[in-house]
C-alpha cells in the first residue's frame, strides 16, 4: 500500500489538533459530562481515537506506523508502570513528609474521584467505579499518546529532525490542558489571577510530561512504555491513591505530580541522551575501522543512523537551553502555585 504523500505534516497536525481541541472544548463547556453519573469527559476522547483512525486510513498509516505495535506490548507496559510507580512512592513520600514537618500528619486513603484543578470532594469505592476509572483512562491515554506521540511525531519527524518534533508535539499537547483552568475560572472555582498561574504551570507541566513520553518513544520505538507511565499517572495518582490531611483530601497533589514527573523526566532523558551518545560513539568507531581498512565511507556518513548523529548534535548544542529554561520555568511555577495555595488565590 503507497503512502499518501500528499499532505503537509505541519497542516495535517495543526487540523487535526484544532478539531480534537474543538471536541474537547464542546465536552468541557456544553456537554459536561464529568458532571453526570459518568464523572468523566471521556466522550471527546473517544471522538478523538474515530479521528486518528480516520486520518491513519487516509493518509495509509497504520497503526502500528505510530508506536501501536503488537511486539513489546506487555514489556513495554510493564517498564512504563514500573517507572510510574517508583517515581510517585518518591513523591507521595514526599507529600506525606511535607505534612508531617508541618504539624498536619496526612495518610494515604485508596477512593475513585475524578481529577480536578481545585480538588474533587466525590469519594467512590465501588468496584464498578474502579473499573470505569481504567477503562476511561485507557480510552484517555490511548488517544492522547495516539495522537501527539504517534502521529505528530511521526508525521513532523518526515520533515523536521526528531527532537523538533517531538517540541512541537509537547507544545500542542500543552496547550491541550488549558482546558481545565479555563474552565474553572468560568466556573467560579479560580481567580482570573490564579488561572494564570495554574494554566501557565499545568501548560509547562503537561509540556515536559509531553517531551518525555515523547522520548521514551524514541527509545523504545513504540508508544507502550509512554502509555504505560502516562495511565499510572492518570489512574494511580490522580483519580486512586489520595493523600488525606486534616484540612482535607490532596491539597497538595500537583506537589506530587510535578515532583514525580521531574524526577521521571530525569532519568528519561538521561537515558536518551545516553543512547544517543552510544549511537555516536558506534558510529565513530566503525568509521575509524572502515577507513584503516581502505573503505570508501565518506559517502555513507550522511546517510542512515547518521542521522541520529545529527540529532545528537542538535541535542548538546541547542536543546540543553531549552530544557535548562524549561526545567526553570517548572521550579518558578512550583513557587507560584506554592504561593498561590498558601495565600489561598485557588479559593
């Protein structure tokens, strides 16, 4: 089957983003469905997977061209849980020791709520809820990794170097969750002055959570070790495993999200860069034994896994800017937000 080549990347995940967003925007504001017995904005979710399925077929991808891939399905779940999980025992440790050093001892509490900016006060603990809870995450994670790892990546990088791409991705799926803090100002939940803030610092927040599944699809050349992070993240932290004070339920929850992505994040790229690297260094050494041994290669370094090398390049000459803002701009929203729930601007 020829690809259809007919299409600009860049047009294709611009309309494609802004019909998703337009979706989103209707659910959140008309529909709202999370008000309903449902408790989830899962529908505009579920238009977004008929969406990329639609667009896969018209462009003749399929889905295993976007990181769907039968082969590393169980393993590639397994390494993105277990990455999930040990860096939320760190930052819930984290959030339970904030608590206890200031007089306030919190304990874990294991309910089904829905996520919410200023905090969910619905407690389910069926078993039915547990269930709805996976599964409408699954529906979540799987459009969401679908469509800005699996197709913006993989359709941007036909034009644009991996690391580009994968920036443009993570921008768009930042703007993806103003969303929510839009919403809450409307509602009367927020301030204007703190949905500034809240929506900067979740729009930073959801861009490094962007970039790093974004990696972990390069080096695993699937979306399932990204999928698997992103559903404990969703699942686990937000919607299960609460942090329960005596003021209340998870008041300091983006604490722990963010602590628990910035240290996930860390060791993704360190990884990445580290294969990156091992890429290069492989690279240099069969080019020096290909010239002592009399080889024409010279013409072969600027094809294939050289490419890779270019990247590299790229990586250590301009994206550790990049990440050094990006890494700066999260601690000044940690203050912010810290800021703004102390002064109470949330309230």
């Amino acid at each position: 089957m020829e690809r259809n080549t007919k299409y600009k990347p860049d047009h294709l995940c611009i309309a494609i983003f802004t019909l998703c967003l337009s979706v989103r925007f209707v659910e959140y504001f008309l529909i709202e469905t999370d008000k309903t017995a449902i408790g989830e904005n899962v529908l505009h979710k579920v238009v977004g997977i008929v969406i990329l399925a639609l667009v896969l077929k018209r462009v003749n991808l399929s889905w295993s061209d976007i990181g769907f891939q039968r082969n590393g399905f169980a393993s590639g779940i397994l390494k993105g849980l277990l990455l999930g999980s040990v860096c939320f025992i760190i930052s819930y440790g984290l959030e339970l020791a904030i608590f206890l050093l200031q007089g306030n001892p919190a304990h874990l509490e294991l309910y089904i709520s829905s996520f919410s900016l200023t905090g969910s006060q619905i407690k389910n603990t069926d078993f039915v809820f547990l269930l709805l809870c996976v599964l409408f995450n699954i529906i979540n994670v799987w459009m969401e990794e679908g469509v800005f790892r699996g197709l913006f990546i993989r359709t941007l990088s036909e034009t644009k170097p991996f690391m580009q791409a994968n920036f443009i991705a993570a921008f768009l799926f930042g703007i993806w969750h103003m969303v929510m803090p839009i919403r809450s100002y409307i509602n009367g939940e927020m301030s204007f002055a703190a949905m500034l803030l809240m929506g900067i610092g979740y729009m930073i927040l959801a861009g490094i959570m962007g970039i790093k599944w974004g990696l972990l699809y390069s080096i695993t050349g699937n979306l399932w070790a990204g999928l698997g992070d992103h559903l404990f993240n969703n699942t686990v932290a937000a919607n299960m495993l609460h942090v329960v004070s005596l003021n209340g339920a998870d008041e300091l929850q983006i604490v722990r999200i963010l602590a628990a992505q910035m240290i996930s994040f860390a060791v993704v790229l360190a990884i990445h860069t580290d294969r990156t690297t091992n890429v290069r260094s492989g690279i240099t050494a069969r080019t020096e034994a290909e010239i002592d041994n009399g080889k024409e290669v010279e013409g072969q370094r600027r094809k294939g896994s050289l490419n890779d090398l270019k990247e590299l390049v790229k990586l250590m000459k301009e994206h550790p800017i990049i990440i050094v803002v990006t890494l700066a701009a999260m601690v000044v929203g940690a203050i912010l937000g810290a800021a703004a729930f102390y002064q109470g601007w949330l309230g």
